[in-house]
C-alpha cells in the first residue's frame, strides 16, 4: 500500500509517501509561504524523486485542521481533488493529533497546540496507551492559561509540542513548573509521515462530506450569526 499524506494546516509544509513497511520520501518546511503555490510542486517532485506516479497511490491522507483557515481549505480541497479523480479514498486527520504523535516515546500527557492569537490556542491532550494515541482531553479553542489550570488538576508530567513553543513557553513554565516538558525543537514540527501512519489505521471518509476543523467560526460566520441574533432581537 501507498499512502500520500499532506499537511498544510499551518505554518509548515509537510508532505510525505508511506509504503507498507517503510517511510518513502518526506519533504518538511517550515517558512512563511504560500501554501496554494508551493503545495503541488512539492507533491510532484516527492513523487518523482522516488518514482511513484498517481495511479500507484492507495489513499490520501490530509491534516483537516484545526490551524490557518486558509491552510487547512488548501489541503483538504487538494487531497480531495486528488482523491476523486484517482478514485482512491481520502482520510481526514486532526492536525494536533499528528502533532501529538512526537510525543510517541513520552510516558505522560502530550499536549500539542496551535497559536490562535489573543491569548487562545487550539489545543487538546493525548496519551499513548498500547501503542495507540488516545484522547486524554477534547480538543478546543481556549485561552491558554484557562488550558494551562485544567491540565494542572491532572498532577501529570505534560509534554508540549509546537511550532509556536517560544510564545507561551514562560507561562507554561510558570504555571505547571515541574510538570512542564518542553520538547527540543526537533520534536516541534508536525510530520506528513506522523499524518500517514495515522490515517493508515482510520476509515475512509466521504470525499464529499470531508470538511474542515476550524474548532471556531471564521469571522465571516461569527458576523453572520450576530446580524441574525440581531435582526431576531428587532
């Protein structure tokens, strides 16, 4: 089997082959480009180093977010274009849960988190346990020192993995101390090929019904929503 799996719900770019014992080829980068022009190539250059055309591939597998909303459309409409005109199936993985798969040899909680500005994250908490990566802790959208108080009340050790690390990395520490384990920076980045040993083991999802986890509304929505709530309050 081979699985194509592609992340582009953030800052970094990854993209990578699976074969059925072994990573093929990964590209990984993490630089302020635009997704929608660099995606692609990426693909096909991947492809082509190894020798791997389209009709070879057995699935698709995408980070379907939460991250960028622009990001995470880029790659879901990307993969699911793939997917039906290859007739092949397409999984949708969260984007923390590929993250959190770093966290792979930790004995504890791994907390994995995206920033959302204004003091929020998205965010959940995971744990392997028999060798599957389990959800300790749902995720959301929250203010990171209201995260930070409930994994406190686990009196857990708690690794935090993220590209975005050096921004709350002091309240981390200063609220969970010794329960804090900052990762090296090699483990920060989310892996295409962490997102296709996931998606190895999850069901198909419709091609059509796959949409995205912003975890939030867009600002469009949010606007939307109150002119509603405001023309039904007239």
């Amino acid at each position: 089997m081979k699985i194509l799996a592609m992340d582009t719900s953030n800052q970094v770019l990854s993209v990578a082959l699976l074969g059925d014992k072994q990573i093929i080829s990964e590209v990984t980068t993490n630089i302020a480009k635009n997704h929608s022009v660099r995606l692609m190539p990426a693909v096909e250059k991947l492809m082509k180093d190894v020798n791997v055309t389209p009709s070879e591939l057995d699935r698709i597998v995408v980070a379907k977010g939460p991250g960028s909303y622009t990001g995470v459309r880029i790659g879901l409409a990307t993969a699911k274009t793939m997917a039906w005109a290859l007739n092949i199936p397409v999984i949708g993985v969260s984007s923390l849960e590929t993250l959190a798969y770093q966290g792979l040899l930790f004995d504890g909680i791994i907390c994995p988190f995206f920033n959302a500005r204004r003091g929020l994250v998205y965010t959940g908490a995971y744990q392997w346990k028999n060798e599957t990566l389990e959800t300790v802790m749902d995720e959301e959208n929250i203010l990171m020192t209201d995260w930070l108080a409930k994994l406190k009340e686990s009196g857990e050790k708690i690794l935090f993995l993220s590209q975005d690390i050096e921004l709350f990395k002091n309240v981390i520490i200063e609220q969970l101390q010794d329960k804090a384990v900052i990762a090296d920076i090699s483990f920060q980045l989310p892996r295409a090929a962490h997102l296709a040993l996931l998606g190895r083991g999850k069901e198909a999802d419709s091609v059509h019904a796959l949409v995205p986890n912003y975890l939030r509304l867009t600002e469009a929505e949010a606007n939307w929503q109150k002119q509603q709530k405001e023309k039904a309050n007239r």
